[in-house]
C-alpha cells in the first residue's frame, strides 16, 4: 500500500499542517508520498525529510521579518493593525507588482536538506503554473534538480499577485493554487492507494478527482484561522494547535468538534446528564390547561423534540452542539484538549461572571424582537438561566419561557445545559 500525504496551498495558514504531522507522528501513520502545492509544497520538503522538528521551529518562529525584505508594521492583535498590513501588500501590488519574498529561500538554505531529500525513500510532488506558456507544472522529485529545487518551491509559492512572479530559466511563474491548490490527482499519478488530505481552505481552483475508489481522509481547519496572508508566530502555534486537535479528532483519538476533549469524554457527559436534564425541559413544559397547545408547540421544536422522545444518537449532537456554543458564546480557549469536568467548571465560571445585567433591558428588546440585536449573547442567556432558576411551581415563568424557546431554541438548551450542571 502506498499513502500519500496531500497538502494545499494557504500561505501563512501552513502551520496547521505541522500540526496535523505531528498527530500523524504520534499515531505512528506512514506515507510514501508527499504532494503539495505552495506553502504545502515547502511543507512537504520537510516531511520528506522526514525533520518534523525542524518544520516545527520554522513555523514556531515565523513573522514578516523572516519573509519580507520590507518592514511590515501593524499590531496584528488589532482590526487597525490588519488593516495596516493589508495596506502595505496593496501598495507594492500597485508599486511593484507584489512584496518582494526573496528572503523565504534564506529560509529554504537553513532548512532543506538536499542529501537527505534525495535519498529519501519518499517521492514528493510539487505544482506550479508557467504563466509564459499557460500550462502547469506537475513536477516530481525525480524530474527537479538540486540547483532548481529551491527555484520551484518558490515558483509554487508565488501567491501572485500579493507575491510577485518568479522568473526560472526566462520562464515566468506563479502559485500552483492557480492550477490545483490540492494536488490528489498528481499523488494518484504517482501510485498512491491511499490518501490523507490536509486542505487548508485557502484560495486556489481544484481538480476533479481522477480515480474515485482510493480512500481519502480529510482534514480541515474547523475553527476559523487568521489570514493566509498574516505571519506571525502567536497565529501560527495556535494553528499548530488545532491541526494536532483535528487530526486526532479525525482519527478518533479526541472527541469534539470545534473544542476537543479527552476520548470518551462527551459520551460519558451525556450519559451522567442527559436524563436530569431532559427532566428540567419537561418540568419547563408543565403549563396549565389553557396552555397546552404552547407546550405542544415546544415538545415539537427539532432538538427539544430529539432529547425528550430519548433519540439517543440525535441527542448526543445536539448535546455537544450546546456545550460548544456554550464555549464559543464564554470564549473558552479552543486550542486546549480538555477533561469535561474541567470545561464544564469554566462554563459555571463564566456564566457567574455575568451577575451585573439589566433584565429590564432584555425584556424590552424581547418584547420589541431586538434580541438578536444584544452586544453580548451571554447576557440572555443568563437571564434565562436565571428564570429557570425560579420556575419552579411559578406557571408564568414557564409559560415565558416557553415562548421563549419557540424563538431561541439554541439559547434555551444552552440555560438548560448550565442550570442541569450547575445543581447539585
């Protein structure tokens, strides 16, 4: 069997793809051929060498200084920082048609390792397009020479028009995602019978898929990356981060699916609250004869719908759907692997933060339909947690909460999940 390692093209975005490598490392998965096209093909140089420490330390390090000969200046922690970045790609667009990356093959010198590329036992692909001719270029390692090896790999990588061209031999070149930004079919031509896919869902055209019986693993980012465009070291460890967390969620070795945590974490979740907390919906639901209907209309809702009538597998979703939400509405960290227990103490944590609200205000914009219009999510959702706690024996909490959840399914669960969790 030969497996062949894919990798796209994203620019800055790349560092999630030695994260992905090193999930592959720990989980012992071997490959005999790597394709790759731009930042994916100067990737694909280092897990042909096998030197994935190496590939580590570049992208553990990277910044604007290491690529650019111009200075790029901008707090990338901020909008207007971004903003000033953008600018300055747009002026040498304009000024010089594209930033000059002449220093990535300083780069190129310090870790390429032409012995040991060579004379690995792994082939490699890169793609570039000619733009002096139209055509692309699929090359192997066996058909690009030492001298040219760096040539290529720049060629591959010349996100024009943010980059410019590269010149080789009077030939002028541009980024292979011109052509193909995830070269499967060229992996396909160099025998490969297995494929994994690191695609970084970055710009680029692609191909249609030659041979539709060879299994293919895709991995994707699943939590939003910064800009291809952005190198800075902070963005790139936390890339590697969640390429390492989606590999092994893909493998099945975590569990989540823009959080992660420990296997068998959710399943063991569900199991320990899943009934006390179906108990909370239907103990909402017990409204008086004049109400029925409501309550009706709230047991009929999809996900409400799914967790009373104990349809287990639709539950489970549903359940680790709440609890991220949860974790995206708090901002929990999504680059950590957590224990359940752990994140669920965040998420009380959090939702106690938000004591000091005007409930008044809320009631005004529900009443108007100015809810989706709140600053802070967190806010209702807290103020629902709040009624559920006084719900009890009180029908007029119920039955507002009951209308509430015709119109806000998603935020009456996520009270539900942090009031189930919060009582002892």
């Amino acid at each position: 069997m030969k497996r062949a390692i894919v990798l796209s093209g994203g620019g800055a975005k790349g560092a999630y793809q030695v994260g992905v490598w090193r999930a592959l490392r720990k989980l012992g998965i071997k490959y005999s051929i790597v394709t790759g096209t731009s930042v994916g093909a100067l990737n694909g140089v280092l897990m042909v060498q096998n030197e994935y420490i190496k590939a580590r330390s570049m992208w553990y390090n990277i910044n604007f200084d290491l690529i650019f000969k111009e200075q790029m200046t901008g707090d990338l922690k901020t909008f207007k920082g971004k903003v000033e970045v953008f600018k300055k790609y747009m002026s040498n667009i304009i000024l010089h048609g594209g930033m000059d990356v002449s220093k990535i093959e300083d780069i190129m010198d310090r870790y390429i390792n032409h012995h040991k590329f060579y004379n690995s036992p792994i082939d490699y692909g890169l793609v570039t397009v000619n733009l002096s001719s139209f055509k692309p270029a699929m090359l192997q390692k066996k058909e690009i020479t030492p001298n040219k090896l760096k040539d290529y790999l720049m060629a591959s990588a010349t996100c024009f028009p943010a980059f410019k061209i590269k010149k080789i031999d009077n030939n002028m070149f541009i980024d292979g995602a011109y052509y193909d930004k995830v070269p499967i079919n060229q992996a396909i031509d160099m025998g490969a019978t297995s494929i994994i896919v690191v695609d970084l869902n970055s710009f680029g055209l692609t191909r249609k898929i030659k041979e539709k019986n060879i299994p293919i693993t895709y991995i994707t980012p699943r939590n939003k990356l910064d800009s291809f465009l952005l190198f800075d070291s902070n963005f790139a460890r936390r890339s590697m981060k969640l390429g390492y967390n989606d590999a092994m969620k893909t493998f099945d070795k975590l569990d989540g699916i823009k959080y992660t945590f420990k296997l068998n974490n959710l399943n063991k979740n569900y199991y320990k609250y899943i009934d006390k907390f179906r108990n909370v919906i239907l103990e909402m639901v017990k409204l008086n004869k004049n109400n029925q209907q409501l309550a009706k209309e709230v047991l009929k809702k999809r996900k409400i719908s799914s967790i009373t009538n104990n349809q287990v597998k639709a539950s489970e979703k549903i359940f680790t759907e709440i609890i991220e939400y949860l974790g995206e509405r708090f901002k929990l960290e999504d680059t950590l692997i957590y224990r359940i227990s752990r994140y669920n103490k965040l998420l009380i944590e959090a939702n106690n933060k938000y004591e000091d609200f005007n409930a008044e205000l809320i009631e005004k914009k529900i009443k108007n339909k100015e809810i989706i219009k709140l600053v802070d999510r967190c806010y209702f959702i807290k103020y629902l947690f709040n009624k559920l706690e006084k719900m009890e024996n009180n029908p007029k909490i119920k039955k507002e909460l009951c209308n509430l959840a015709l119109l806000f399914e998603k935020d009456i669960l996520a009270a539900l999940y942090l009031y189930t969790i919060s009582r002892r």
